[in-house]
C-alpha cells in the first residue's frame, strides 16, 4: 500500500503522463523531480497554492519549425527545428542546441526542464531553455553543415537574442556550428550581440567555456569525494563518451592525479588500463573534433581493448564519469559499478542514469551527483560568458577557472544544505530543492503569468 506522499506523487505524473502522452524522457526528468519536491511543497503551502510545480513543467513556449536544406548533391533535405522555452522566472531562458537524430520534442522538453533548475543552482540570472533538430552531422560535409546550420538560424532568430533566449552547444553542437549560426544571426539581424555562448575566442567567446562542463563535472565529484576525506589523487576513472565534455573531464581527472581508463562513442568503447595520459587525449582531440572519426581508431593506435557495441560499466573502477547521452548507466550496470567497487558517479551527462539505475546509487548510499548538478559548470561558464559579452570585456583563464570552480562547490554546498538527512547526503534531493526555490519564489513574486 503507497502511502501518503507516493500517492500525491503517482496522482501528479498519471496527470503528466496523460496531458504530455509518448513523452518518455520528460516524464522520467518530471518523476525524479516530484519525488523530491512533493513533500516540500506539501510542507510548504505558498507553492502548492500557486500550483508552481504544475506550472514549472509547462514551458511557457514552444517553438517547432521546419528547416529544410540543399545537400552536396543539390538535392532537398528536410529536419525538423525546435526551441522549448522553458521558464523565464529568474532570467532570459538559456540553454543548448542538441543535433542528432534522436531528437524529439520529448527530449528536448525533458533537457529543457532541466536545465531551469541546472540554471538556478549556478546563482547566475539565467532561465531555462532548450533546442535543436533531428540532423545528424555525422557524415556530412563542412558546407553541408554550414547550410543546415544557416536554414536553422533563419527561421530561429525571430525567437531569440541576447535578452530574450541565448542558446549554445550540446551532443552534435561544437565550435563549428556555433560559428555558422552566429554568422547567419549577425547576416539577418545587422547586429554583433551575445545572442549564442560558446563563440571563438576571437569573436565574443569566453576562455574556459570548452572545457567548462568536463571540468565542472571533475569539481563537482572532487568535492563530493571530500566529503569522505579522499582526493583524485591515484582513482581509477571510468569516462563515456568522447565529445567535448568526456574529453575536458579526462584532461582535468589528470591533472588531479587520477587515471581515466575508458572512453566511448555510440559505437563501442576502449579499454586503455594504462590511462588516457595528456599525449593520447590531445591525440583524442584530433580525431574527434578535427578528423571526426570513431574511437575505435584509438585501440589501433595505442594497442587498447575496444568493446563493440558495448558500455563501459562493467570495468572495475573507483570514480564514474558518464558523459555521453541520457539513459545510458541501466540498472545491471549500476549494479555491476558499485559491485566493483565503484563509489562515486558525477553526471557529466544530462540523465545518464536511468531511475532504476539512480535508485540503486542512492540505496547503496554511494556518492552520486546528478547531471543538474554536476554538469552545470557548462553553462554556468556560458553565463559568465554573457557578463562579459555585455561587459565587452574578457576575463583571463584563471579568473573563469576560478569563478567556475567557486560556483561548483558553492552547488555543492547548496545540495549538502538541502539534502543532508543524517549520515548521508542525498544530492538528487538537494538539487531538486535548492534549484526549485529560488525559480518558485521568483515565480511568486511575478505573480500568474
Ligand atoms: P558531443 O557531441 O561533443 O559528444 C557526445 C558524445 O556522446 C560522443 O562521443 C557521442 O558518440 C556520444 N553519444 C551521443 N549520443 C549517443 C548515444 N545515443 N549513444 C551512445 N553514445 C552517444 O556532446 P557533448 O560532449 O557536448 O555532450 C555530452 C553530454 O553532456 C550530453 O548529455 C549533453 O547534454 C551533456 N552536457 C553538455 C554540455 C556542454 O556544454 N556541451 C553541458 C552540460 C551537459 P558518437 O560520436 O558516436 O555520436
Ligand atoms: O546541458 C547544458 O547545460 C548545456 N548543453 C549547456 C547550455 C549552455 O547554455 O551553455
């Protein structure tokens, strides 16, 4: 028999689930979230009254729109667009563009809905937001990219600007595209702004946003790990992925003396127990973001084990480090981590883990920060990113680094503060509840928009 909470939690997703029907992701994000948040609003009337929850997962937009192309062939090609305007309460909506296949407005409502309470742990004033297109850049040219990216920006920049909503990158979203649609904005709108974070260094960008979310994530876990009195120093360290933030979570798992022994793209992973030292990931680093080639290759270059079609989980490691796409640590994989040995999971990923999967991390009271918090130093930096852009100023590396490193412990120290129940710290709930007030009373003071 559920008893009384369970029950208000089961009432609230049967009404999720039937007004949102096939949206698989977002109802997981919203699940996780109520779990945490219905007793606290129960216990905290104002919110309950002003039914900010039930507003809280409606985004206040959403935009879907077609955007079709001319591939190298001169043939038509046609993707769908998408911008999810999440909530505005505490700043601009902000948030990245995802490129892949699998995007569908379910992913990206549950990205989307994240990323509002991801936005609000950072303290920096940025609402939540999130978009995309179902392209694949994989395979396609520089030029065919270029055009995708400009047919997307046209349609795109009627709904955003440097005050109104300020994408950046995600899966399939780096440097290249960020530059084609920053230069389409600027063709049709006459105006150099900071309507996109993760721009070159030369034209707006900010030192230290690449490597942001992978270091974020190291940060996060680092303090996580304080907590038990330990350090990075002589960890081994399981990484999936191989795209920006797997990449910059190896590199700084590194330089605090730890070993990364795995890294994965959707094909397969490798299996280097020798550690992926700085010379084999500024060798990754080519292949991935200049060559754009398949991991595989770097089992042939430097002798390691690759995995076909295989996750990286079930090597015996101390820290996990997913930084890959949603669901992919199922829950005989969480199992077999923690069987191993494992006792630390830092999310570089957004929802990594399934909820079975979370579930076990939290029954075997290991450390586990989730992506909302772990991961947000990527736009935490992309936020300071905007100061600066306002500011035309630019910050040295050491002073971003430095900023984006208080802002990670300062998230830790926020989830300890509402998730701390006894001996153990529970970071789901304390990032759920320290991300959600500030949004909520935000919400309040505005009044019923
Ligand atoms: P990239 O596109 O740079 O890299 C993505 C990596 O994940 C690639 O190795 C890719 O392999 C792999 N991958 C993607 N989709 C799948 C899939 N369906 N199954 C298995 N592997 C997959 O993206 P990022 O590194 O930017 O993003 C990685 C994760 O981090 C995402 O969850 C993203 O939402 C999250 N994130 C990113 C931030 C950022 O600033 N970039 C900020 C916060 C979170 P392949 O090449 O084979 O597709
Ligand atoms: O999931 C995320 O936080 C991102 N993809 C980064 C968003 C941003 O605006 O930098």
């Amino acid at each position: 028999m559920p008893n009384v909470m369970e029950q208000k939690v089961q009432g609230f997703m049967a009404r999720v689930i039937a007004k949102n029907p096939g949206e698989v992701e977002f109802h997981q994000a919203v699940h996780e979230v109520v779990e945490s948040l219905i007793p606290f609003v129960e216990e905290n009337p104002q919110y309950k009254e002003a039914k900010i929850l039930e507003r809280m997962i409606e985004p206040e937009r959403v935009i879907l729109f077609r955007v079709p192309w001319i591939n190298d062939k001169g043939g038509v090609e046609l993707n769908k667009g998408y911008r999810i305007e999440m909530n505005s309460a505490i700043g601009p909506y902000k948030g990245g563009l995802r490129f892949h296949p699998t995007v569908n407005l379910g992913i990206l409502k549950f990205l989307a809905f994240e990323q509002v309470l991801k936005n609000s742990l950072t303290t920096l004033p940025m609402g939540g937001g999130k978009g995309g297109s179902d392209f694949d850049p994989k395979g396609k040219s520089d030029n065919e990219v270029m055009r995708f990216c400009q047919s997307f920006m046209t349609e795109l920049q009627r709904h955003i600007g440097p005050n109104t909503d300020v994408p950046a990158g995600d899966i399939g979203v780096g440097g290249r595209e960020i530059g084609y649609m920053f230069g389409q904005y600027k063709r049709l709108r006459n105006e150099f702004v900071g309507v996109l974070t993760g721009k070159g260094l030369d034209w707006g960008g900010s030192l230290i946003r690449p490597e942001a979310t992978g270091y974020g994530t190291v940060y996060f876990a680092k303090e996580m790990l304080a907590t038990r009195k330990q350090t990075f120093e002589g960890k081994i360290v399981s990484v999936s992925g191989s795209g920006n933030v797997a990449q910059f979570a190896t590199e700084k798992v590194n330089d605090l003396g730890g070993k990364v022994v795995t890294l994965s793209d959707s094909q397969g992973f490798i299996y280097d127990p020798d550690g992926i030292d700085a010379e084999k990931l500024a060798w990754v680093m080519e292949l991935k973001n200049v060559k754009r080639g398949r991991i595989k290759e770097y089992a042939d270059k430097f002798g390691a084990q690759y995995f076909e079609g295989e996750r990286p989980w079930g090597i015996k490691v101390d820290v996990a480090l997913p930084c890959a796409t949603q669901n992919e640590i199922n829950e005989e994989e969480a199992q077999l981590l923690i069987d191993n040995g494992c006792y630390c999971v830092s999310e570089g990923a957004n929802m990594p883990s399934t909820a079975e999967a979370a579930k076990i991390y939290i029954d075997s009271k290991i450390l586990y920060g989730p992506g909302k918090a772990a991961n947000a130093g990527g736009v935490a930096v992309s936020g300071l990113e905007m100061s600066q852009n306002s500011m035309r100023l630019s910050w040295s590396r050491e002073e971003v680094d430095t900023k984006l490193h208080s802002i990670m412990v300062n998230i830790h120290e926020n989830c300890v503060k509402w998730g701390k129940d006894d001996d153990f710290i529970n970071y789901v709930d304390g990032a759920n509840i320290a991300g959600f007030v500030k949004v909520a009373d935000a919400m309040l003071a505005q009044g019923v928009v």
